[in-house]
C-alpha cells in the first residue's frame, strides 16, 4: 500500500523477499510492448500451491505475512458465489483496500462470474454521502464493509442491493435496509472467514 508508512513497506518488500514491484508504470509499458511469439510458458496450478500472501495489520507486533494455498481460496470463492447468489448481472463493490484480507471476498467472487466489479475513489470512501451517491450511479447491488461503514450502508434503506456483509468488530444496531444482511468474522489464516451469520431482523 503507497500510503503505508516506509518502515512497513520496507519490512514486507524485505520479509517477503520480492522479486517484483507492479506498479501502474511497469503494468503499462508490459502492455505496450508486442507478444514475444516464441515465449510460451504455461503455468501448471495445483490446490497446494500459493494463490497469494497478504500481512497482518501487525497491532500486537511485526506484520506477519501470512500464505493462502489455492485450495483455501478457490473454496472460499465457490462459497461466497453460493451463498450471496452471486450473478453476471451483479456490481459488487470493493469498499476495502487491496492490502486487506477482506478485498479478497470482494475480487474473485465476482471477477470469475464475469461481473462487475465497482472500485470507488479514495475521497469517496471516506463520505457517508458521496459513497451512497456512487452506489447509486453506478448500480451496486452488494459489498463487504468493515462493521462502523457497513452499519452506515445499512441505514440508507433507499439503496437497493441485494446483500451487505461486514465483519471486523462487533454490530451494534439492526440494520434498516430491506437486503440480506451478513455478519462474518474470520482471521487471515483460515482464508478470510470462518464464521459466516445471517442476520435475523426478527430476534
């Protein structure tokens, strides 16, 4: 994350021992260059094998980098596409940070139906009204909150999605919105979530 203070970024580019930065220079000029057609390497996956690394916030110490296999990932892609009744049509947003485990639910769900994902712009996701506005105009019909932001979506009963979860602290009010709304929690290691709640509006 380039807003991660240096000693952070240089203790996992260190830690991780990386190879490679992508940034959106190096993305671009790969982009430009012409296809070697001599080059054809084909990339062999298997269920053990690593699907990504992503550190701990690092709160109670040093950042831990933590290895999730493509098995755990591919489940708990399958599992989200299931249960939130996930489509081609659906527009689900990516509220979180790529550096967050939560992005992960937000990503590949959607991304491996073919829909559409909704990035919204920093500025925006730090005002209540223009993060409702451009939910709106571009058609979100769901998306992963961490709990305070989540419970705010959840007041705006105008907003049509078909699902909100959000997970990280405690929920401390019944949401007000007519969708399903999803309580999770879950720590990095067990590939983002382990417990996964409907919230029954009638308790």
């Amino acid at each position: 994350n380039p807003s991660d203070p240096e000693d952070r970024r240089n203790f996992i580019t260190e830690d991780a021992n990386v190879d490679i930065v992508l940034t959106q220079e190096l993305v671009f000029k790969i982009l430009s260059e012409e296809p070697d057609p001599d080059r054809n390497e084909e990339a062999v996956i298997t269920p053990d094998d690593f699907a990504y690394m992503i550190y701990t916030s690092g709160s109670t110490g040093k950042p831990k980098g933590v290895v999730i296999p493509q098995r755990g990932l591919t489940h708990f892609v399958l599992f989200l596409r299931k249960y939130l009744h996930l489509r081609q049509d659906s527009k689900v947003m990516c509220y979180s940070a790529f550096v967050f485990d939560n992005s992960v639910g937000n990503l590949f769900p959607i991304l491996t139906l073919g829909g559409t994902l909704v990035i919204p712009p920093e500025d925006v996701r730090h005002d209540m009204n223009l993060l409702k506005a451009f939910m709106q105009e571009h058609g979100v019909t769901g998306g992963s909150f961490p709990t305070q932001i989540g419970q705010l979506v959840c007041e705006e009963e105008d907003l049509k999605l078909d699902y909100v979860t959000m997970g990280g602290e405690k929920m401390t009010r019944m949401p007000k919105i007519d969708c399903t709304v999803i309580n999770l929690y879950g720590p990095t290691e067990g590939s983002v979530i382990t417990s996964f709640f409907k919230v029954d509006r009638n308790i």
